[in-house]
C-alpha cells in the first residue's frame, strides 16, 4: 500500500510548514494517473498524523483528470485510466499534460482564516 508511505511525506510537509502551530487541515491535489485510492490515503494519513502536528487535520483530496495532447491529432481530451490513448482517434502518440500530481497544495493552521499556500 503506497499511500501509507505518501501518507508519511505529507504529514512530514505539514510539520515541516506548520511552524510549531496545529494544522487543522491539508489540501492535496492527487492525478488519476498516480493510482491512488483516496479512502486508503485518508487511513493512512489519520494514522501517521498520530502524536504529529497534523494530528486531527481534515484530509480533503481533489483529483486531477488526465489531460493528454495527441500528437497525431492535435486534440485534447480527458482520460480516466489506462491506456493512455487519444479520447478522438484513439492514437497512443500523446503527451500527458495533467494528471500525475500529487501536491500539498494548501495548509490550514490553528488560528489563520486562510491557507497557507504552497506550490
């Protein structure tokens, strides 16, 4: 299960950014292509947050589409999974534009009414 080791490096960036403060909630965008099942992402983190800065922190994961350029055709269109092929001709000649993400994008601490953001 991968997401317990990605689990591990986001509460490792939440402490990292927290400033001694509670982090109250962090902000993930994660691609489709990446392969990651949210609800295991979201156990993994309530059990590596134990004892941390981030413990009790809401988790809320945003899932980015896989964008892809067809170099064939020149479209662009959305896949879901695999295979990474043209949504209009079905060519696997593309260039992934989106979709392998997997960034903390926001950080909500104790006592801030906004996020920090981090890109």
């Amino acid at each position: 299960m991968h997401e317990l080791a990605l689990a591990e490096s986001v509460v490792k960036i939440a402490e990292e950014h927290a400033d001694g403060k509670r982090v109250t909630k962090v902000e993930l965008a994660v691609g489709a292509l990446r392969q990651v099942v949210p609800e295991a992402l979201a156990f993994g983190f309530e059990a590596v947050a134990v004892g941390t800065a981030a413990e009790g922190a809401v988790l809320e994961i945003d899932e980015v589409p896989a964008r892809l350029a067809c170099e064939a055709c020149g479209a662009e269109t959305e896949r879901s999974g695999f295979p990474l092929a043209c949504g209009r001709c079905g060519s696997l000649d593309v260039d992934v534009r989106s979709g392998e993400e997997l960034l903390v994008l926001a950080l909500e601490l104790e006592g801030e009414r906004d996020p920090e953001r981090r890109a």
